[in-house]
C-alpha cells in the first residue's frame, strides 16, 4: 500500500504497452477480416482489462476502479483475460488532475471501432461517483455484449433497493477502508487485514474475492513491517493487538519470524492473569466479562499461545449464559449482551468463514431478532450492521423481514464518501469500526464451510448449551463503556 511513483511510472508504461499491442493485433485482425471480405464480429465474448494510475492517484482508487471494471464484465458476461487479444481491450487510466481532482479515462478498443470516454471526480468517491463510474463503464460495454443493457435486478421480490445499489455501497465502502489502511498504524492493522480475510474466504462476489485476495498480503506485509516486538511491558491490550494481526497474517501467508514468535509467546507467558482476563467481580451481570475474554484470548488460543485459562471453558460459560431481556430495556443497558450474543456467533462461525446451523444456537437468535428492534429505534447502525451480520452467519436472508428492515437502514445511513458513521468523530477506533460493521452487514456470503469448524469450540459449546439454564440475573447498574468491542 506504500506510495511508490517510480513503480506506477512503469506500470503506467506497462498498461500503454499492453494496450498498444492489442491495437496492433486489432488493426491486423481488422486488415485480415477485409482481404478475406468477412463480416466483422459484433459480440465479443472476451476483453483485456488494463488499470493503470499515474503519479498521484491514491492505490485504494486504481483498486476501486478494477473491482468495479471485473464486476461490470462478469455482469456482461465477458471473461477478462490477462493479456491482449484480437478481441478487444477495455483500458481504464487514472490521471491526478491540478485542483484535487482525478480523472477516469476509459476506452474500449475494437477490430472495428474504438469508444472513449471521461469521467472527473474529487478525492471523495462515495456510492455516487461509484454508480457513475459504473454506468460509464456500462455504456461501453454495451456496444460489444448488447445483452447486457438490462434493468439492475431489486434484491428482493418488490423491493426498491436493486442489486446495483448494494453494489456501489460495498464498493464505496471497500475504497473507504483501503484508504483507512494506508494511513494507519499496525494494530488497527490487525483489524483491517480480518475485513478482507471474510472478503477472500466468504464474500460471494468474485471480484471482491479477487481484490481481498491481492489487498490482503499487502495488508499483512505492512503489519508485520511495523509492529513493534512484544516485551514484558506491552499492555494485555496490545498483546490481543499482536495476537490477532499475527494470526490473520498467516492466514495470507506471511508468517512472523522466529524471534518475534518467540517474544509474543513469552510476553505472553510473563504476564499475570489478572492482566489478561480484568473481571470485575462486583458486576451484576458477566455479559462484559465474557464478552472480553471470548473475543481477547480467541486469537492467542488458535495461535497456540499461553493463556491463563482453558478456552473452551469460556466458550462453555458463553453457551450457559441465558440471554435475557426485559420488554422496558434500552439500547444502552442491552449493549454488552448484545455484542455477547454477536461475539458468539462470530467465534462459533470461524469469524464469518462457515455457516452456522441456527437451531444450534436458537436461544441466541432469539435475543438478536428482539434486541434488533431496540437497536433499530435508537438508530444504532454500527450495532445494526452487528446484528445482521451475525443472523447472515445462521443462514438468514432476504426472505427474512428482519433482514430487508436492516439492509435498507444500513444503505440509507451511508455517508458520502462511502463510510458510515459521524463523519465528525475524532475516535479513529469508532470510525473505521462503525464502516466495518455496517460494511459486513450489507455483504452477501458464499460459505465455504458448515457448522463449528473447531472441534474443541464445537464440543465446548455443545457442553455448555445443553446444561441447564441459570436463573436471569438482575440487571446490571448502567455505566458508560470505553468503546465497543472489535468483532
């Protein structure tokens, strides 16, 4: 994610290049068909997509602009190939314009004829400049795949939200991120790299897929270049912090070297257990409580590091907790239920990588569908985007009302420049944590794995969850909270 002009330079060169010789191969094709007296081909079935942005264009914008150019193709049904062909290029060009301006050039090159367009934009580049990109990139794309000028698909049977404003949402909002993380430091790092670890392994759009599947490592590589070593006086906060971005690292595949493996599992070992697990024992109500160690000692316990209790025991303590609610409750006293119950889904679900039977949890979607309807009327979207995330995991989906009620609240809170949240906020935690939730509350998943992929979570929770209910506990004196928990 490092600004690098020199390397756009020839990348810049490198997409010239690559267009001219497809202009070549064109113009000959074109020369062949006339001597041979054929008719030249009016649909095409393949297209060479070239991306390029010069000096000044932000990587997060050249990225936006390919997410949206794959999806518009895969949309008409055109296969991108990776080099040129008789067939046709479509070229997308980024230029930085003097008044902070970018410019968008787009070209479609044909053995018959050739498109040009432009598309001027500011730094902002929200959902709508993301639908006029898109309907510039369609416009093209219609002169060699007519089939596809067709009416954008409603998400739902009589819905007025269409596929398309989904689309640029999730655009706009991934754009909005990828500008977050390159100007921040490692440990909001650690966060940033699970976003696109649930876009590669479960978002069902395939272009997303693809950038998560490049943006990632690059994510990784940064993380691992600026975290400091773990010492004996790293705070249990930043040890969490190290835990997590190491282990969403090794899932892109970079892995931390020896000596730094070696101090995290020994700060970890030196540290006492008050330290890490920071109970209040006076509290009425354990929801806090076992909201931090469920979400905190996950990633050091998948890492194999030394932990002052037995996971599974907190995951069997989450399982018997009863997830009660009164009908008078506000949205305040229900908050750390509330990211219990979301917490649990995640943790049981791999953190959104497998699909979760919701009879195995039903006393917890209980809870979720009621409290939604609280959150709903303080118009807390970063808890909405939550809540239908977590009932997404149990197989939810828009023949679900609850769904449609949140998918609609989710689109219409969007900011302008693709964020959601106050964009006044000086809590950088909360801004990018709100886009975060709201983001993974409007995607759609394809799971590539079912049930508790953890055995010893898996056998855990079922222990828990068949042992017989506590009695509700009184409710909990209300006290502000720091900040909402991470997922």
């Amino acid at each position: 994610m490092v600004h690098s002009p020199g390397r756009e330079n020839r990348w810049l060169a490198r997409t010239l290049g690559v267009a001219a010789t497809a202009l070549v191969a064109l113009s000959g094709s074109a020369c062949r068909q006339e001597h041979a007296t054929r008719p030249p081909v009016t649909k095409a079935k393949h297209l060479t997509l070239a991306v390029s942005a010069g000096p000044g264009v932000s990587p997060a914008l050249a990225a936006l602009v390919r997410l949206v150019a794959e999806q518009e193709l895969g949309r008409a049904g055109l296969q991108p190939r990776v080099n040129a062909t008789p067939t046709g290029v479509l070229a997308l060009i980024l230029e930085r314009r003097p008044g902070s301006t970018n410019r968008l050039n787009l070209s479609l090159f044909r053995a018959t004829r050739s498109l040009e367009t432009r598309f001027d934009f500011s730094r902002c580049c929200g959902p709508a400049q993301v639908a006029e990109m898109r309907r510039q990139i369609r416009v093209l794309l219609a002169t060699v795949a007519p089939g596809s000028v067709k009416p954008p698909r409603p998400l739902w049977h009589s819905s007025r939200t269409n596929r398309d404003q989904l689309q640029n949402a999730l655009a706009a909002g991934v754009h909005w991120l990828l500008l977050k993380a390159q100007r921040t430091g490692p440990f909001e790092l650690s966060d940033l790299q699970q976003v696109f670890l649930i876009l590669r392994e479960s978002a069902r759009d395939p272009a997303l897929r693809r950038l998560a599947a490049k943006v990632g490592p690059q994510l990784s590589h940064r993380f691992r270049r600026l975290a400091p070593l773990p010492r004996a006086t790293t705070t249990a906060a930043k040890l969490f912090d190290h835990a997590a971005g190491t282990y969403f690292a090794q899932r892109f595949g970079v892995r931390a070297p020896p000596r730094y493996t070696s101090a995290l599992a020994k700060a970890f070992r030196g540290v006492p257990p008050q330290r890490l697990l920071h109970r209040r024992t006076t509290a009425a109500d354990p929801a806090r409580d076992l909201l931090d160690e469920l979400v905190d000692l996950y990633f050091p316990y998948k890492l194999k590091l030394p932990l002052p209790v037995h996971y599974a025991d907190v995951v069997t303590r989450a399982a018997r907790y009863p997830f009660h609610m009164r009908d008078s409750e506000t949205a305040l006293a229900l908050e750390d239920r509330l990211y219990l119950a979301t917490h649990v889904v995640y943790v049981l679900s791999d953190f959104n990588e497998s699909l979760l039977r919701e009879a195995d949890l039903s006393k917890v979607v209980r809870f979720l569908v009621r409290a939604a309807k609280v959150f709903l009327a303080a118009d807390d979207v970063e808890t909405l985007g939550e809540v239908a995330d977590a009932l997404k995991i149990v197989g939810r989906d828009y023949k679900d009302p609850l769904i449609r009620l949140l998918v609609q609240r989710l689109l219409r809170a969007q900011n302008p420049d693709g964020s959601w949240g106050n964009m006044r906020d000086k809590d950088r935690y909360r801004r990018y944590h709100t886009t975060w939730t709201c983001f993974n509350g409007l995607l759609e998943y394809r799971f590539a794995k079912r049930g508790i992929s953890d055995a010893t979570i898996g056998a855990a929770w079922r222990r828990g969850a068949t042992a017989a209910p506590p009695k509700p506990m009184p409710r909990a004196a209300m006290r502000p909270r720091p900040s909402k928990p991470g997922m």
